[in-house]
C-alpha cells in the first residue's frame, strides 16, 4: 500500500508541476496561442470538438490498424519462411538490418503514383512494410534463440524440423513476437499520421493537425495533437492486453514441451 | 584483434547478400510491370506509375530542372547531405540531452519514478504530429540578435525524438553493474562521480550501442519527416515532395530522391555500426551464433 | 604455518547485532550479539550454513552494510574511517573484473581510487602479477582468462594498496576442485609473503581448516557464532590434507556445524547411519 503510493507519486507530482509551469507561463507572459495555447485551452478545444477529434483519429487509427495487421502477417510469414530456408534468411536479414535507420515513408509517394492517392490503400501499404520489419526481426530472433539443450532433446526424440518448430520454436517466439508488437503499433500510428502529409485525403489527425497550424488554429492543433497521442496510447495499451491475455497460454504450452 | 576483423569481413558477407536481395526486389518489380500488361492487376503498372528499372537510373543523370547543369543525381546527393547534416545535430543534442536525464534519473530516485514512466510512454506516443507546431512555435523566438530558423526546428524535433530511446537505453546501462561490482567501488571509498565514470558508463556501452542505434533511426526519419511536415527546403524530404509532383512530367524523378533516403539512412547504419565496433571492441562478444 | 602474528588487534567485534526489514513480518535477525576478535596477521574463517549471517558479518567489517548495536574496530578505527582510509582489501566469489579493463588496469582501479600516480600504479600491478603469476596476462582482457586466473586478478587486486586486512567473500566457491585447491595453496603463500590478516568466508569445512589459524562457526536463526576452533596444523605442506590431525579438525568443525543445527531429526539419523 505504502510501496505503491511511493511509486504514484513522483510521476504524479511532475506531471502536475509540468501542466502547472505550463500554465503559469502562458498566462503570466501573456503567450498567444500561435506561440503556446494554455493547458486549458487545449483541453477546451479538445471537448468542444471531441466528435471532429473522434473521426480524424478513427480515420488515421483505422489505417494505422489495418497496415499493422497486414505488415503483422507479413513479418510472421517472412520469419517462417526465413526460418525454414537459410537462403531467404541471409537475403532479408541483412536488408531488415540496414533498412532500421532508412525513412520508409519515403516509399508514400510511389505508392501514391501506384496507388489510388484519393483511396486509404498507399497509406496502409506504406505502414505495413514499417511494421514488417520489427515483425520480421523479433519474431525471428524467437525462432532462432531457443535453448540448445532444448533442440538436442528434439533431436535426441527424433522429431521432424516441423514438430520442432510448433513445440519449441513458435512457443519461444511468442515473447519476442509481443516485443516487436510493441515497437511496430506505435510506428504504426506514426506511420499512417505522416503519410498524410504526402497529399490524399484529408481525414485524419496529420492533415487536419497540419490545416488547423495552416489556419492558425493553434489551439485545435494542438487539440489534434492530444487525439493522436490517445489514438498512439490506446493502440500500445491493446497490445499489452492481448499479451497478457495470451502470455499465460504460451507459458502452458512451454511447460507441456 | 581478429574478432573485428572477423566481424567486418562477416558485414562484408551481409552486405553482398543485401546486394543480392535487392536485386531480386528488382527483378520482381519487373515481372509485376509484366504481368499488368497481360492481366488486369488491382494497382497501376503503366510506365509512369512503376517506371523501369533502367528508366529510374537514366533518371539520376537528369538535369535537375530544364537547362540547368546540376543533375537530379547531384541535387538529391546535396540534398542528402542536408539532411544528414540537420540529422547529425539533432542526433547529438537529443543523446546528450538523453544521457543527461538518465544520469539524473539514476542518481535520484524520486526523478526516475517520476520521469521514467513519461519518457517510456513518449515512446508509444506519436509525438511527431507536433512537428508542423513546433515550427510555429520556432518562427515567434529570438534570443537577441539570433533568429530561430526552420532548421532549427527541424533539427529540435530530430533531436526530441532520439532523445527518449537514448534516455531509457542508458539508464538501464547505468544501472547494470552488479551488486559486487558496486560494493567493490564502495570498498574503495569512490565518490558518486567516480562510481559513475569508472563503472557504470562502461557498464552502460552493451545498452547504450543498441539506444543509440534507435536514436539514430528516430533522428534521420525524424529529419526527413519533419522537413515533410514543415516543408523546409534544402533536404531530402522536401525534395521529395517536390519531386512526387512532376511525376506526369518526369516519373523516375522521384526514384532518385526516394534512392537518397535510402542512401542517408545506410550511411547513418554504418556509422553507427562503426560506433559500435569501436565502443564494444573491448568486451566479450556475445551471442555470435 | 607457525604462528608468527603479533598480539596487536586488528579486528574487534562487541556484542553486534543486526536485523533485516525490522518491524516487518519477515523480520530476519541476520547477527545476534557477536563477539569476535582478530589479531593482526591472522587468518580466521568464517563458517556455516547459509543464513547464518557470515557474508552479512563481513559486510559490516567492510562497511558496506550498517550494524544496530554493538561496536567494530577495524585496526582501531570505525569501519567507515577504516574503509575511508583504504584499511582494507576485498574479493568475492564472483571476481567482478571490469569487461573493459584490461587485467593490469583491472588490478590499478584502486589505485586510481587511491589516487595514485600513472608509474607507480605500472609498477605496483607489475609487481602483483608476479606475485599471482599472471606476469604474461597483463594486457589481456579478463574474459580471456579462466576462472581461476580472473579470481588471482581480483586477489592481486584486494591487495593492490597495501591494506593490512583481506575480507574475502567465499572466493574460490565457483571453481572445481582441483583448481580451488591449488588456489588454496597460492592464498597461503601470499599470505606467507605478505603477513595480512585474512578474514575468509566459506562453505567449505576442508577449506576452512586447511587456511585458517582459527574456524569461527556461525549457525542461523538467529546469525551467530557458536564456536571457535583453533587449528594447529603448523606449516601446510602436500600431505596435510592426508594426515590425521587434518581429519581431526575437519571432524571437529563438521560436529560443531552439527551441534546447532537447527533440524534437528534429520541430523540423529544422519548421526546413525555414520
């Protein structure tokens, strides 16, 4: 009881500090809104127009969604393709390591050109070949670093390389999976908001933060910006309810091994 | 010591089959072109959606604009440069700035609960989407005769985001040494400085080399996506955009920008990888299989 | 070993006690009014089950963890000014060398501590790992090394300053046997060359006897000493550990665990089937 106050807090305090500092600064030195809207002016805009916020985020969070599901299933079969064939392994893995610092959104135009630009397809495309990678990278490392004394007992039951992957490796992978899961969501979010700035439609949180900042909006913008900070909390939230929901279930399984 | 060498020739190897997978993107990129001329494919595979290979390379030779001496080629390598330029400062400021609050973190227990927990969900937060405000916020500031610039802020944002991996990495670096290790410095009278140079920044390398390679990615995507956002000229990711633009005029164009970012970011990967080798060059090596 | 140590204190021990998480549910009484006095240039081992409050004991020598009552006199001095003034040296089971040093930096740390100059440091580490016979290795990295060689590292670097008291944390407990014996015999030729009194905690009852002048014997629930045993086997040589007296000793301190065991049952009957 004592112990867990003790960490509320600290976190607390500061987070109350730093709104109140906040606060005191705009209101003292008379900031405008164009250089820094209050605290409570944020959050005034952010009721006001909580149905605008609503949609903007359910428009970016739905291509958000959709590329991490795609980009999700895509990773997972790249590792057990990968996995299973050393060739394909040595060609991707060197191209996932080197991509980690390469701006993948780059690609939004091109698929933009490929793409309908007026359709949410390049956007989700793009956010799914970013959340491949991390994907692709964990999971394999999953599959991969399993305890070799654990491989020799395979060995020593002379069990088929695909028995061994269903009982040892995917099991193992599981914590390396959720692990990327959480690198990849909010990169996903990221993702589909910046693709907005590459022209199309006009729904979600990156073009109406960049048209509120454009119309001098201040206050909504920065609005806009709390939406899309939720949309990012909720997504990574998600995933740490889904793997503590499956997590027990793997552990099972490990034990069964 | 031969392990470097090792690993080097080992990163050679890695880079040849990199090679190798590109040129199969290449190639598949071709057979779709080929395929949507037989059947009907849910996308545009007509020359100026998906031009060919060889097209995009012509492209590099382009001139830049009509009748002028610069080539595409060496307008996005300018460009790239830019970037890498507005990344590098961003880079920089955002470790130090990290290392800084890690440190504090580290010594004072109240900061690392009452930090930790906003630095951790920073990182699951789309903070980018403040890039266009920050450079509303950049245009009102001056400090006396110096003006803010757009690069500033462009660097700023770079900054912001390598500075929270960087954070979170390092304090967990500080705070690996060992309870032994620990009572082997106390043993010794050290002051907390010493403590702190001596043992825990080397302690800290095996986490920090991982955070900065994050840092890193964050810096550079975070300059190409915040000069997107902001549209500062100069750099890579404006040039970009401009360039997606003229893609009924001239398609391969933007090919050459796109090639650029990859480009900046293999750049910024070898660095660090060099960073790497050279920080670690005195620890056991770990996990070679 | 003849006993050449003269009478001087170098460690005195009243009436000590120390609990942990007082007050709580799981309150654990790790040393209950400990009395224990070391003459300078003696070697004493301290021994028992775990729990018993032996690494807790030296902890407080060395002042890396605080005492509630009672008193400590390292050479005279508190155990703060003592570890202040660098009174004393350390090792523990893990040789906690720095990854990054290499073993002869790894030996000068604390002497960078001490603030010693560059040169001499040079020369000191020289001299230490002539005296661990680790002349060659001084520009290796300590992961390079076995496991007996890095905890020679550590030993030279317990020694590296001088101090006059060595505390030693079950030092050799992670190595096979054959190298912690001829790790046994290396300790007591140091010791032989440079007088130290040696406060040694460990598991091991051979152990115990075969380097101590004196086997303090420590039982849990509470943490204290339950008996004293003066080993007299003189100078060790390759048959000690074959002769009689060794066994004599060994069989002494094995009753004296014995004694105060606190499960007790299993003890009768472990008594019966020897």
């Amino acid at each position: 009881m004592n112990s867990k106050l003790s960490y509320l807090w600290p976190p607390i305090l500061i987070a109350a500090l730093f709104l109140g500092a906040w606060q005191l600064l705009v209101v003292v030195q008379d900031l405008k809104p164009f250089l820094l809207p209050a605290p409570s002016l944020i959050a005034s805009e952010f009721s006001n127009g909580a149905t605008l916020m609503w949609g903007a985020a359910f428009y970016t969070g739905t291509t958000a969604f959709l590329g991490l599901l795609f980009g999700t299933i895509a990773g997972l079969f790249m590792a057990l393709l990968a996995q299973r064939f050393i060739t394909v392994n040595k060609l991707v893995t060197p191209l996932a390591a080197g991509l980690a610092t390469v701006p993948i959104i780059a690609l939004t135009p091109i698929l933009n050109n490929m793409f309908n630009i007026t359709s949410r397809t390049p956007r989700v495309l793009v956010t799914a070949i970013i959340v491949l990678f991390p994907i692709f990278v964990n999971v394999m490392r999953g599959l991969i670093q399993v305890n070799p004394l654990q491989v020799e007992l395979m060995r020593s039951l002379n069990a088929a390389p695909r028995t061994t992957l269903r009982i040892l490796r995917i099991p193992n992978a599981i914590p390396f999976f959720f692990t990327g899961l959480k690198i990849a969501a909010p990169l996903a979010v990221i993702a589909a908001l910046v693709a907005e700035y590459f022209g199309g439609p006009q729904e979600g949180l990156g073009s109406r933060i960049a048209s509120a900042a454009a119309n001098t909006a201040y206050g909504r913008a920065w609005a806009y910006v709390l939406a899309a900070i939720i949309t990012g909390l909720i997504f990574y939230l998600a995933i740490i309810a889904i793997e503590r929901l499956v997590t027990p279930r793997s552990a099972q399984l490990h034990v069964k091994a | 010591m031969a392990s470097t060498r090792d690993r080097i020739s080992n990163g050679f190897v890695s880079f040849l089959w990199a090679l190798a997978g590109i040129a199969i993107i290449g190639l598949m990129w071709e057979l779709t072109k080929l395929i949507g001329t037989i059947i009907d494919l849910p996308f545009n595979t007509s020359n100026q959606a998906m031009p060919h290979i060889w097209t995009m390379f012509s492209a590099f030779s382009l001139p830049e604009v009509r009748g002028s001496d610069t080539t595409v080629f060496q307008a996005v390598l300018a460009a790239s440069t830019y970037s890498l330029t507005l990344a590098l400062g961003g880079f920089v400021i955002g470790v130090s700035v990290g290392l800084l609050l890690a440190i504090i973190m580290q010594r004072f227990l109240f900061f690392e609960r009452g930090l930790l927990p906003f630095v951790i969900a920073s990182q699951t937060v789309p903070l980018i989407a403040l890039a266009p405000l920050i450079v509303g916020i950049g245009n009102q500031i001056s400090f006396g005769p110096i003006q803010w610039s757009t690069t500033y802020s462009v660097m700023f944002i770079a900054a912001y985001l390598a500075f929270f991996p960087l954070s979170v990495g390092a304090l967990r670096g500080l705070q690996a040494p060992s309870s032994t290790s620990l009572e082997l410095m106390r043993s010794y009278a050290a002051t907390n400085n010493k403590v702190l140079w001596k043992l825990r920044f080397p302690a800290s390398i095996p986490y920090l080399v991982p955070a900065l390679k994050v840092s890193a990615a964050a810096a550079v995507v975070g300059t190409v996506v915040a000069e997107i956002s902001t549209g500062v000229r100069g750099g890579i990711g404006r040039l970009m955009v401009e360039y997606a633009r003229e893609t009924t005029s001239q398609p391969a164009k933007v090919y050459v920008a796109v090639f650029g970012a990859i480009l900046l970011g293999l750049v910024v990967a070898a660095a660090i990888t060099a960073v790497d080798v050279l920080l670690t060059r005195n620890l056991p090596k770990k996990g070679l299989a | 070993m003849t006993t050449t140590f003269d009478t001087g204190s170098a460690l005195a021990i009243s009436n000590v006690s120390k609990v942990f998480n007082k007050g709580n549910e799981n309150e654990v009484i790790a040393l209950s009014d400990v009395n224990l006095n070391v003459h300078t240039g003696e070697f004493i081992s301290l021994i028992g089950p775990s729990g018993c409050g032996k690494s807790t004991l030296l902890r407080v020598i060395g002042d890396l963890t605080g005492f509630d009552s009672g008193s400590v006199q390292v050479s005279g001095k508190s155990p703060e000014d003592a570890r202040k003034e660098r009174l004393y040296g350390i090792a523990f089971q893990q040789a906690a060398l720095f990854d990054w040093r290499t073993v002869s930096k790894n030996i000068e740390l604390p002497l960078e501590l001490a603030g010693w100059d560059k040169s001499q440091r040079e020369v000191r580490s020289a001299e230490l790992l002539e005296m661990v016979q680790l002349s060659e290795f001084g520009n290796h990295r300590p992961w390079e090394l076995s496991g007996g060689m890095q905890q020679r590292v550590a030993i030279a670097r317990s020694l590296a300053v001088d101090p006059p008291l060595l505390l030693m944390d079950e030092p050799f407990g992670a190595l096979d046997e054959m190298t912690r014996e001829r790790m046994q015999n290396e300790l007591l030729r140091i010791r032989l060359d440079t007088g130290k009194t040696i406060v040694f905690v460990t598991h091991s009852i051979p152990e115990a006897v075969y380097l101590s002048d004196r086997v303090v014997v420590m039982s849990p629930r509470p943490g204290r000493i339950t008996a004293e045993i003066n080993v007299d086997l003189g100078e060790r040589t390759e048959t000690t550990r074959e002769s009689d007296h060794f066994f004599h000793c060994v069989t002494s301190v094995r009753e004296a665990l014995r004694l105060h065991d606190t499960s007790g049952t299993s003890t009768s009957s472990f008594r019966g089937e020897v």
